[in-house]
C-alpha cells in the first residue's frame, strides 16, 4: 500500500465558477483512482473517456496488472510461477477465491467438474439444426446461451449458492460443448465425456478420440494445453471481462452473461486475433507477402492491415504471457520432434518490429496471441477453434468476475452516460 504520502488525498477540480474535492482511491499496488461518482450532480458535467483507457469500472481483488513493467498476477501470484507449478484447475479456483485451495478442497473440486461433464442429451440435437460450417465461436455462444434453458426451474434458497452450482456446470460442459461445435464441422460422432481422465486430459479425448479410436493423451500435449488454459484464464477488465460484467450487472444470469463475454471474445481486435496471426503468418509462408512487405503494411494506416497479435491497451512493454508462449514454442515442438516453420516467421516478424521506430514509439510489442497459435497447431487444434480455446482458458476468469460483481456492495447495472451531438429540437 502507496504511503499517504505518495499522493494527494483529493483531487481538486475547478470547473467554471464552482471548484470541488473529489476523492482519491489507492489500490493495494499504488494504483490511484478519482472518484467521480458525485461529479454530475455537483458540476452537472460527465466524463467523456471513449473506450474507458482512463476509467475504472470497479474494484477488484482477482487480478493486477501492470502494463508499464509488464506484470501479470493472479490473486498477487505472478503468472511466471504459476505457469511452472500450478494447474488450470488450481487457478480456477484461486481466481473464485483468491486463495489456492488445500489438496482436499483441490481435490473435491475436481471431482465436483468431474460428474458435471456431461450435456443433457436434447442439447446434444441443438447443433444438427447448425450449419457445418458455421464458426465454432458463432455454435459456442448460442449453446452457451442455450444451457440456461436446461436450469430455470433449480432453484437454490441461497443465490450464491445458484450462482455456484452455474459456475460448476459451465466449467464442466464448456469443454464438451467446444469439443462438440468441432466434432459437428468434421461430421464425427460426438464422443461422452470420460470421468477416469483429468480435466485437461478430457478435453483432448473429447476432440481427438473417435468411436473407433480413444486417442491417448501425450502427458507433453496435456501440460502444453493446461499452460495455455492458465495464461488466458483471467485479465482484469478486457473488452469481454466487461461484458460479462455488464450483462451480469442487470441481473441475467451467469450463462447469459458468458454468452455475451464469448461473443465479445470472437472479436479480431480481442480474442479472436490468435487465429488472425496463424493466418497472417500462413499468408507470408505461402509467399503471398515478405515479412518485410507485411511490416510495411502494418505501418500504413490506410493499408487497413495490422501485425495481429501485437500492441496491447493495458501492456507498453511486453506481455508477460507472450514471453511464457513464445519459450513454451520451442519446448513443445522439440519435445512433440516437430518444428514449425510460422514460429520462424513470427520471430522475424517480433525482430523487424521491436526494431522499428513505428511499434517503439506506440510501445507495441507481442501479445497473448501472438505465439499461442503455433502451440494450438503443435496440439492438433484447427485454426477456427482457437478462439474457443481462448474462451475455455478465459472461462474462470469470467466467472469470477461476475461472482465478485455480485459480492460486490457498490454494484449497480452498468449505464454509461453520452454527450449528445445530434440535432437540436425541430417537428415532424
Ligand atoms: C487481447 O485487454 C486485454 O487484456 C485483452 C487480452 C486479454 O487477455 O483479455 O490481452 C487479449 O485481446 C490481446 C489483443 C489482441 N488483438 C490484437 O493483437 C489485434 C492487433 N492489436 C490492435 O488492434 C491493438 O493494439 C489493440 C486492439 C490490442 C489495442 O488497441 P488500442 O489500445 O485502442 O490502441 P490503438 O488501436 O489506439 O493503437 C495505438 C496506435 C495506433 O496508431 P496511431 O493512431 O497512434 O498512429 O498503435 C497502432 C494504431 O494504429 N497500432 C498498431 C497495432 N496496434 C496498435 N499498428 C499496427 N499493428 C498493430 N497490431
């Protein structure tokens, strides 16, 4: 905790004729809020902060980030350490209670998912009214969405007790639900769930097992999936944190909410951007472009062309998270005897650009997204699931979130408020 010292205890704002005391919020890491929550009715004035870069929607205990020094923590872990030792399971339950659970606590956990896994059979019909080709992420959210049908009638005496029993089961199905938006594009049977499998093991045998053949999970491909499920699992406010939030903040319920936050994921600016790397790295491989010319794109404004997968609106050095990727590339592929020539390519592209006046003036370097692609494809995960994955890993993230709005006493419904700039009164 910054000592009183460190900074003013209010800030003074002169506004006209008027001067006001706002209050100062200091985090537990020195982070400085002004309060403005009585600005309009002491000045009649609102803030206008398009895309919230200077606004706090809340406070919150779950993460810290520090995009000046590049700092990642979960419930104050730093993700370094918790990328080597822990597990994704361990992390979901750190992020719902901000404390590691003791190995019971870990252990009942687990086995709570365990029996949750399964979808009810009619959902399983949700999917054959789907196109094939319909993009995983499109399929995710509506099934999403669709699980809350399945559960109106439960009710629990205790609301935080629903809103638990909804967080177990979107943990659970998620990935059966993922697993079957993949199996329906390639015209396989969906396969069950199996309850002698770890969670992450799960998730492989969901995807690559057929009836005909259980695909046995490499212990390597398992540990490659569960860091890459740890490093998306959460990231303070992001663009579909705070969807979850708002949905959450009108009352809909957790299925709703997440419906909405994978929908704001699949965005090419957000989440959906792994998939745009693979493609732009497979767009220079296959000669289309030099790294060289696509550089020079990137840097045209006009072009309509970016380098996906790098600058950061919190991070103005580099994402912690892309240096855990961009090491845990060279391990998986040595250890899996494969190589992959996009790693190259992404390298060159990293060289130019942390090179180039361009990306160090605007301090943009490599994000989550930009090498967790080439670990996708080292597992066998197709390109149009990538995102998926990303909300899979994201998933707790979400969840917690929305708990802590919940427990949260300032809570209200979000409603931002706008400056009008349309026409003045005229009659029709
Ligand atoms: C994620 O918020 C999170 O925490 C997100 C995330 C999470 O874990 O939830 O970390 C996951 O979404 C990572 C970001 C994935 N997206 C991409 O990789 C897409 C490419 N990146 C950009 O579109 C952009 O950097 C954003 C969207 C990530 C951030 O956008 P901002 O903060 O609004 O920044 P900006 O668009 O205003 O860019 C500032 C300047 C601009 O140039 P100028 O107008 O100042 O001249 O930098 C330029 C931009 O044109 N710029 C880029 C660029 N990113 C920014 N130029 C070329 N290539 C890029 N990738």
């Amino acid at each position: 905790m910054s000592s009183d010292a460190d900074h003013p205890q209010t800030a003074r704002l002169v506004f006209g004729d008027k001067e006001i005391e706002l209050p100062i919020i200091v985090g537990t890491e020195g982070e400085i809020g002004i309060d403005i929550s009585k600005l309009r009715a002491r000045t009649g004035a609102v803030t206008f902060d398009p895309g919230f870069a200077n606004t706090a929607a809340c406070k919150s205990e779950i993460t810290f980030l520090n995009g000046e020094e590049g700092i990642l923590r979960y419930a104050g872990y730093p993700i370094e350490e918790l990328a080597e030792k822990s597990t994704f399971l361990e992390i979901a339950w750190l992020l719902f209670y901000q404390e590691l659970p003791t190995k019971d606590q870990l252990r009942e956990f687990r086995d709570e998912i365990r029996y949750h896994t399964m979808l009810h059979e009619d959902l399983k019909r949700f999917y054959s009214a789907l196109p094939k080709a319909g993009h995983p992420m499109a399929i995710c959210a509506a099934t999403v969405g669709a699980l809350s049908t399945f559960y109106q009638d439960v009710k629990f005496d205790d609301p935080a007790e629903q809103r638990r029993a909804a967080a177990i089961r979107l943990i659970a199905k998620f990935p059966t639900i993922a697993s079957y938006s993949f199996k329906h594009s390639i015209g396989q049977p969906f396969m069950y769930p199996r309850n002698d499998l770890e969670y992450t093991e799960n998730i492989l045998h969901l995807m690559f097992s057929n009836p005909c053949e259980e695909y046995v999970p490499d212990p390597v491909v398992a540990k490659a999936l569960d860091l890459l499920l740890i490093l998306h699992a959460d990231h303070e406010q992001n663009c579909s944190t705070s969807t979850v939030r708002t949905v959450g903040s009108s009352h809909a319920n957790l299925f709703a909410s997440v419906q909405a936050g994978i929908s704001a994921l699949w965005g090419p600016l957000h989440g959906g951007a792994n998939q745009k790397v693979i493609e732009m790295l497979m767009a220079i491989k296959e000669g289309n472009r030099s790294a060289k010319e696509f550089m020079a794109l990137a840097k045209d404004k006009n072009s309509g062309v970016r380098l996906m997968g790098f600058g950061h609106r919190v991070y103005k050095n580099y994402d912690p998270r892309a240096r855990i990727l961009k090491k845990a590339c060279d391990d998986v592929l040595k250890k899996m005897g494969t190589d992959n020539p996009l790693l190259e390519i992404a390298m060159e592209l990293e060289e130019i650009a942390l090179r180039d006046e361009y990306f160090i003036e605007r301090k943009l370097y490599p994000n989550v997204d930009f090498y967790s692609g080439i670990i996708y494809q080292a597992i066998g995960i197709p390109v149009d699931m990538f995102t998926v994955f990303f909300a899979m890993g994201r998933l707790p993230g979400w969840i917690s979130q929305w708990l802590e709005f919940h427990r949260d006493p300032l809570s209200r419904i979000n409603r931002p408020r706008q400056i009008y700039t349309g026409p003045k009164l005229r009659h029709y």
